[in-house]
C-alpha cells in the first residue's frame, strides 16, 4: 500500500489523503454501533464509534484482512458537532482497534441512518496482498 501525499501538502491528521493499493479487494457494508445480535449497549458517540470498529474488524477476519489492510474508509454521522467533540476519545478508540494506521477517509453528517438509535455508520474497503 503506499499513502499518497503531495509534495508540499500538509499532512492531514487522522487520515490519507489518498492510497494507492492492488490485491483481493474487500468491502465491509455500513457497520453501527450494535453488537453481534444486533443490540446497542449505549447512546454514547464514541462508544458507538467503538463497537462499529470491532465490528468491521470481525466482518474484516472473515476475508483473513487486517485493520492494515483498511484502504478507504466513509464515516456517516447523524451529529457533525457531536462526532467533533468526541474527536479525542474516538481517537483512542480508532488506535486501539485499528492501530496507527490512517487510510483515506470522507465523514459526512446525514440526516438519518436506517436504524434511529445509530449514530454513525462506518463502511469501509479492504485490499489485501
């Protein structure tokens, strides 16, 4: 994988701006902050944050894929000011799942998600070698 970085461009923080990545392409759909039996466990953003995360990598093992491997990830968030002020604690959640490993991402604020008690809904595209 190699993270695509113009020349003179800041660096951005939490993300690439590009990557550029061959191999067995895997697409995770939207994962939410439930459980596997499809139950939520808190209204708290970053811990919604949280269990997407581990839900991605457990959708992601079933591809024998990594965090690692993560080349694009889109963020939808019902609360843009919510999701920012949650910036820190989802910061050391994202480290602890996925590690120092920054891909290319978009995070857009929606109107709704598809389940009410969402409030963000995180997809994601894997390359593995």
């Amino acid at each position: 994988m190699e993270i695509l970085q113009p020349p003179g461009w800041a660096r951005p923080r939490g993300y690439s701006n590009g990557v550029a990545a061959s191999g067995r392409m895997v697409c995770v759909s939207g994962m939410i902050g439930w459980d596997p039996q499809g139950v939520f466990h808190t209204d708290d953003f970053a811990g919604q944050v949280r269990q997407a995360l581990l839900n991605i990598v457990a959708v992601l093992k079933e591809a024998d894929a990594r965090p690692e491997h993560i080349v694009r990830m889109t963020w939808y968030v019902v609360d843009k000011n919510e999701y920012v002020a949650a910036y820190k604690e989802i910061g050391r959640h994202y480290r602890e799942i996925i590690g120092a490993h920054y891909p290319a991402m978009t995070a857009v604020q929606v109107a709704a998600l598809v389940e009410d008690h969402a409030k963000v809904e995180i997809e994601v595209t894997a390359m593995v070698p």
